[in-house]
C-alpha cells in the first residue's frame, strides 16, 4: 500500500497528521499562486501525495513543509505552462460575499491590488507570494523559485515595478 | 490601507485578507480520511458563491476551461424557464443568449458525484465550432447554495467570443443588481456605455447581464457603476 493510501485510510496516523497540520496553509498558499481556489485545492492535493511517495527517502521529516512548498510551486507552473500550451483564456472565479452598498477607496484599491497581482507572469508572481506572504528571506525564497539572491531580487523588483504601472493604468 | 504606505506592506495585508477566506482545506481526495464519510464541503464563511464555467468547447481553443480537471464531465439540467438576454443574426446564422437555473451534476477523480443549484448563461449558436446548444453542456454556470442571500461582486463571469460576428467579439456576463451600467472602456480609450438587462421578477434571477459586439481584439476593461455613477468594480477582459 501507497504511503498515501495508507493516509488517506487513516492507517498511517503520521501522514494523517501531517495532512491535517499543513493541508489548510497549503491551499492558501496555492490560491495566492493561482488565485482560484478549486485550482489551488487541485495542485495541493496532487502535492501531497506527491510529498507523501517521498517521506520514506526524507531524512530529516522537518522538511516536509519545505518540499510541500516546492511541490506546490512546481504543481502551479505545470499548470499555469499547461494552460498556456492549451490557450486557454477563460478563468474561474471566486466570488467573494461583498457588501451590499459600493466598496470604498480602501476596498477598491485593494481589489485592483489583487486583480493587478493575479496578472503578472507567474515567476513574478511566486516571488511576491514568497517574499510577503510566506515572509520568506532572499535567500529561502530564491531556493524555492530555483533562482539565486539576486534573480529574486530582480523578480521582486520587476514584479512590483509592473504593479504599481497596472494599478496607474487602473486609475486612468 | 493608506495609499502611502509601502507597496511590500499593502501585498501582505491584501494577501492575508484573501488567504482567510478560506477557513478549511478539504480532506484528502484519494480516499476519506479516517472517521470521515462528509462530502467534500465548501467554506460556509468566505467563499460562498463559486463561478464554474462548465461548456468546454464552445470556443475552440480560446474558449477551452481550465475547470476539466476539477468538474469532471458536468451534467447541466435546466429546471427553469430561459430568460432570453440578447439574441441577434450574424452572417453565419442566429444566435441567442440565455440565462436559466439549472442543476449541475459533477464528479470528483473518486468517483463521488454530487448535484448542485446554479444559474448557467448559454450561448446558442449552432454556427460557432465545437458550439453544443440545448444545454447539454452550459456555457458559465455560477453555484449557488440555497439559502445563502450575496451579492456577489459587481462584475461576475464573463465570456469574451473573439471573432464572432466578422471581426467583432462577442463580450457578455454577468453583474450583481447594484450595478446600473457597465462601460467598456477600450485600449485605445474608446467607451462605449451598455445597458443592463434585468430578468423577469417571477424568474427571481440573482444577477442582471450585459452583452457588447465590439470592435477589438486588444485588452478590454469593464468598468461598473452604480446607479449615482460610482465606480463598483473594474475588470479586464
């Protein structure tokens, strides 16, 4: 039996447990890459059972997070390079409970903010999810994007300079 | 969020925002989790209405879903009137756009099969390639959990059809009732104003729709406005 089988049946309490103890950031993180949730829960369940056929190669079970988190972003550039290969252009969309009268400033800023991030290239993308949603140093994050200190910091910079000229071309 | 604070800071707090609406992960696909025999079961508090754009070959190679994976082989049964939004001709032949409740029957990869409501929009042009009409596979269908009263966002699904009548694209979707119009805003600065289209009381529709033939191939962004002309929501298209 698969490691992953032998989660998924409850047999293993430690894949279980560990399954329960990172599924939920797991999906928030994958849905800051992709920004649509169904997506996102698809990769990460791909991910772990990806990360569970590993376990038993991983010495050090402290890791599992970090291998989770290069699964996911290996998961979402598989997908994000497959959709391209396949054109296609429609997306989902998550429709969030607003409020019934008009957004504010604040609430509309935040959502071009959003809407500007889900459209850059997906490297740059990743590399702000890194750096200000996982809070991840240069250096961890650049291992993570496959990349050294200075290409992240180039993709930062890069990612940050194309926002703020999206959210200007939003105002106009 | 004050405007002069540090773009780093500004991405951090929108990303922690929208990271919280998702409360649960959903237990593990291949098999149950042990204890466990629930369907998988959507965030009750964030995400409560999900847009699934079911109809895969409407567009050809444009308009092909990014959703297969997840909805495997969604079943679409009408089980309301059709509210008829736009229809028109075009060289080719008719077309008709509709809206209509309907449910959708999908599988997940172990084979569990779960029926939802939903609104689905269709577009019935037996001219367009790959089109399928009569429904047996919607266009965008929108999930809805009953009992559930939400807005949604000002501006929902929308479908752009490139090249639908000569060089002009098809642009349709939909907008929540507190939107009053909807103006296309093109690259080149061009804005064209369109009217909403509100369906039928007895139909009790959630949502009003907007349709547009435009001259464009380029970026297109929408912007929504309410009945005092305040900007509810822009979107690119």
């Amino acid at each position: 039996m698969r490691a992953v089988e032998r989660a998924a049946v409850g047999h293993d309490a430690e894949l279980t447990e560990l399954y329960e103890r990172h599924s939920l950031w797991a999906v928030r993180f994958a849905y800051m890459l992709t920004g649509e949730r169904e997506i996102a829960e698809d990769v990460v369940q791909d991910a772990f059972l990806r990360t569970f056929d590993r376990l038993t190669s991983m010495r050090n079970r402290d890791a599992f997070p970090g291998y989770l988190r290069m699964t996911i972003l290996n998961g979402v550039k598989a997908y994000f390079r497959r959709r391209k290969s396949e054109g296609l252009s429609l997306r989902r969309q998550a429709i969030l409970v607003g409020p019934t009268h008009a957004p504010s400033a604040e609430v509309e800023e935040r959502e071009h903010l959003w809407q500007a991030l889900q459209r850059l290239p997906y490297r740059q993308r990743a590399a702000l999810v890194l750096r200000y949603y996982e809070d991840l140093s240069e250096q961890d994050a650049a291992r993570s994007l496959g990349t050294t200190v200075a290409g992240m910091k180039a993709l930062v910079s890069r990612a940050k300079a194309r926002l703020r000229t999206q959210l200007r071309e939003d105002d106009r | 969020m004050r405007p002069s604070q540090d773009l780093g800071d500004r991405l951090r707090q929108v990303m922690i925002e929208r990271a919280e609406t998702i409360i649960e992960a959903p237990p593990l696909r291949a098999l149950p989790l042990e204890g466990e025999s629930r369907p998988r079961s959507r965030s009750r508090r964030g995400v409560l209405v999900l847009a699934a754009v079911v109809g895969l070959a409407l567009f050809g190679a444009v308009g092909a879903i990014a959703v297969s994976r997840v909805l495997s082989g969604p079943s679409v049964t009408p089980v309301s009137d059709r509210f008829v939004i736009a229809s028109g001709e075009t060289d080719r032949g008719p077309w008709r756009l509709t809206a209509y409740r309907a449910e959708v029957k999908t599988s997940s990869r172990n084979g569990d099969e779960s029926v939802v409501g939903a609104w689905c929009l269709d577009l019935d042009a037996a001219w367009l390639e790959g089109s399928r009409s009569n429904t047996t596979a919607a266009n965008a269908c929108t999930h809805i959990e009953e009992g559930i009263e939400t807005p949604g966002e000002p501006i929902g699904v929308t479908v752009r059809v490139p090249e639908f009548d000569g060089d002009r694209s098809l642009i349709y979707g939909e907008v929540s009732h507190a939107v009053a119009s909807v103006e296309i805003v093109q690259e080149g600065g061009e804005t064209e104003s369109l009217t909403i289209v509100e369906g039928p009381e007895e139909l009790n529709l959630p949502r009003a729709y907007f349709t547009a033939l435009v001259h464009s191939d380029g970026d297109i962004r929408l912007v929504a406005r309410s009945a005092n002309g305040d900007v509810l929501a822009r979107k690119r298209t």
